[in-house]
C-alpha cells in the first residue's frame, strides 16, 4: 500500500489521560516520599542487598503477606530512618510520581504505558481507534441507523447474552466500514487499512502524576489510584493516508473514500465529541436522580467542566477521547441512538441492563453506568479523564 499523505498532528493533553497496560504496581513495588511515590527498580534494588537481607526478605513475605509494604520492610526490618533518600543515593528509583490528589499514599496503583527509559506515550492503535469509533458514530445514520434499530426491536423481546448483543455491534461496525459482499468481510477489506498513525512521542517522565480516581454516583465510596498524563503537555504523532484509488476499488470501498481524508475526520471527531460530551451531560442528570446522596456541587462542578471541554472543541482542531468508556455498545451507539432514536435507545439499555444484572450481579437500572472522575487536591472531582485536543501542524 502506497501512503500518499502524510500529515503531522500536535496532541495537547486537557484532562489526565490514562493508556494502561493493565498491570498494577503495588506497595512492594514503590516507597513514599512526602507529597510523591519513588517508583523502585527492584533489580536494582535485589543486587544491592546482601545474602542475609534478601533470605530476610523473603521470610519477612512469607509472614507480612498481603499486607506488606517496601517501606515496612526498609524501616522495621532492616532499620532505615529514611527509605526513600537511601534509594536515590543507590540510584535504585526508576522514576517519581508526584500526588496530584490529596496527599494520601495508595495501596497500589495502575501504571501507563512507558518506554524501556520510563517515558509515556500513546499508542498510535489507541487514537487510531478513537478516530474509528468517531466514524461509525458519524456513519450510524440513515439506512444503517434504520437497520440497528430493528435489530434492537429484535433483542427486546427476548432474553439477551453478552455475546449476543456484542455480535449486534460488530454487524453494525462491519457494515459500515467494510466491503458489502459476505466473502469481502474481513480485516483485509476494512476501510481503516487506509489510514496509519504514529506512536506518538514519548512525554518526559516528570509529566506522569499519581492520581485518585473516583466512581461518581455510587452507594459506597469507590476510589482507584492510577497513573496518568497530567494535563498541559504535548505531544505529536504523524497522521498517514494511503493513496486511494486502486485500493479501495480493489477492497470494493469506492464509495467510502471520502472518510480518507483529515477533514472529514476531523468534522466527525468534532461532532462525536460534542456528542459524548452531551452524554456526559445527561449521565450526571441520571446519575443525580439515582443517587439523591450525589451532593449537588459535584454535579454542578461536572458540568462545568463538561461546558469548558464544549468550548475547547473546534472543527478544525477537535478533541479525542482515549481511555475508559469507548466500548460499542456504550458511548459509539448509545450516544447516537439517544439524540436520533429515543425509543431505540431505552430499548437498547433495557438490554445492556439485563445483562449487567445476569453478569455482574447488579440491579437491573444500573445502566447508563457510573463514570470515573480524577480528584484534585482538595479530595474534589474536577475532571473526565482522557480528553486531548487535536491541532494540525
């Protein structure tokens, strides 16, 4: 495939953004130091203790597990007054991560994706991801939203499985993106074979924070700590765009053509933003009605913030959103289906509800679900997380 196009792209970080790796680093794997955590490098750190102190350490597990922390083991165990300096002096630290939330050291935490020097960056898959989901959303319109529709009237009269409504999804976004005959329905005919986009470059490491993460309109308090991209910083990735002609004849796409191109993209991550960000909207609503106990500045607070993201989003230079919550059935057709299709909408939810009380043992309204909102100093919710700005260089 021949790129034709190449297109720089300046991101700019406007609310703490988390590309995870899954994993967590837990209480063995860090020492508090004050208002920061000194992530340890335990390779380092293993070599650097003597064969008396590592068979210490490891009985010290053996009896401490799971409560034990790095920091116990350092001060009670082997009698340090000062853990973390002692770990700077020995250069065992990988990197540090000052609290953006109110000072409190977690348990554990989940890390960002970094490089081998400890620098994060988002995957070039992650936004090209994002750019995909903003497209079915534009695209689920018409002949195709008419379509969903049915199969939604379908699922409601019956009992429905995760798998089930997942497939739904799956029809919708192959339909939409992909050739139309059934042998042509694979990844090699899908319109996104069109578009490439960088890595982006990696971020200084002193732009990670350690932030409190809590569930918005729950019964119990439901706080996680993660690792995120602090607002303010930058980054760049190149955007690539295959030459179009002779490939999309031959995937049989000729008349998708027009979404290869850095304008459309952009109108539709613009309107896909808005559209989100309206759902956000209406999820605090719904969220405030089902817990009258949500206090009232919370919600106003939210909102305010969901109004300063509206005012940052342009048409040509539009937010994307990373991270958390960019499933199918929930922000690319539920957001849709609610401003075009009411009906269909709630129909819809009366079956991702019926599920998530089958599979997860939750009440049958627990849909829309709650949202994550990263804390501020003073314990507060001040942010969505994962929204960039996108600026064409």
């Amino acid at each position: 495939m021949r790129w034709h196009k190449l297109l720089p792209l300046r991101l700019k970080v406007l609310t703490p953004v988390v590309v995870g790796t899954g994993e967590k680093c837990t209480s063995l794997g860090f020492v508090p130091d004050g208002t920061k955590v000194l992530v340890v490098d335990e390779h380092r750190f293993i070599r650097l203790l003597t064969e008396k102190q590592r068979q210490l350490l490891l009985d010290w597990l053996d009896e401490s597990l799971p409560k034990a922390t790095l920091n116990h083991f350092l001060r009670d165990k082997l009698k340090m007054s000062q853990p973390a300096q002692w770990l700077r002096q020995q250069q065992a630290v990988r990197y540090e991560l000052p609290l953006a939330s109110k000072a409190q050291h977690p348990p554990r935490f989940f890390v960002c994706i970094k490089t081998p020097d400890h620098r994060p960056y988002i995957p070039g898959g992650e936004i090209k991801g994002a750019l995909r989901t903003a497209v079915l959303a534009a695209m689920l319109t018409g002949n195709a939203l008419d379509q969903l529709v049915d199969e939604i009237d379908k699922i409601s009269q019956k009992p429905q499985s995760q798998r089930e409504l997942n497939q739904i999804g799956q029809k919708t976004e192959w339909k939409l993106l992909r050739a139309k005959a059934a042998e042509a329905m694979d990844a090699h005919n899908d319109l996104f074979r069109g578009l490439s986009i960088s890595d982006s470059e990696p971020f200084l490491p002193s732009s990670l924070r350690l932030y409190a993460a809590k569930r918005l309109g729950m019964t119990r308090n439901v706080t996680v700590f993660t690792e995120a991209i602090a607002p303010e910083n930058e980054t760049k990735v190149t955007l690539s765009i295959a030459s179009p002609d002779r490939w999309l004849e031959a995937a049989g796409l000729t008349g998708k053509g027009e979404w290869l191109d850095w304008n459309k993209l952009a109108e539709a991550l613009y309107e896909h933003a808005n559209a989100v960000l309206d759902f956000l909207d209406f999820l605090l609503d719904f969220l405030a009605q089902k817990f009258p106990q949500m206090e009232q500045h919370i919600q106003e607070l939210m909102k305010r913030h969901i109004q300063e993201l509206k005012e940052q989003n342009q048409k040509d230079a539009p937010l994307l959103r990373l991270g958390w919550g960019q499933g199918f059935l929930s922000v690319t057709m539920t957001a849709p289906l609610r401003r075009q299709n009411p009906n269909a909408y709630e129909a819809l939810v009366k079956a991702l509800a019926q599920v998530i009380g089958k599979y997860q043992r939750a009440q049958p309204k627990n849909f829309p679900k709650t949202v994550w909102a990263a804390l501020d100093q003073n314990d507060q919710p001040f942010a969505f997380f994962g929204w960039l700005k996108i600026v064409p260089t």
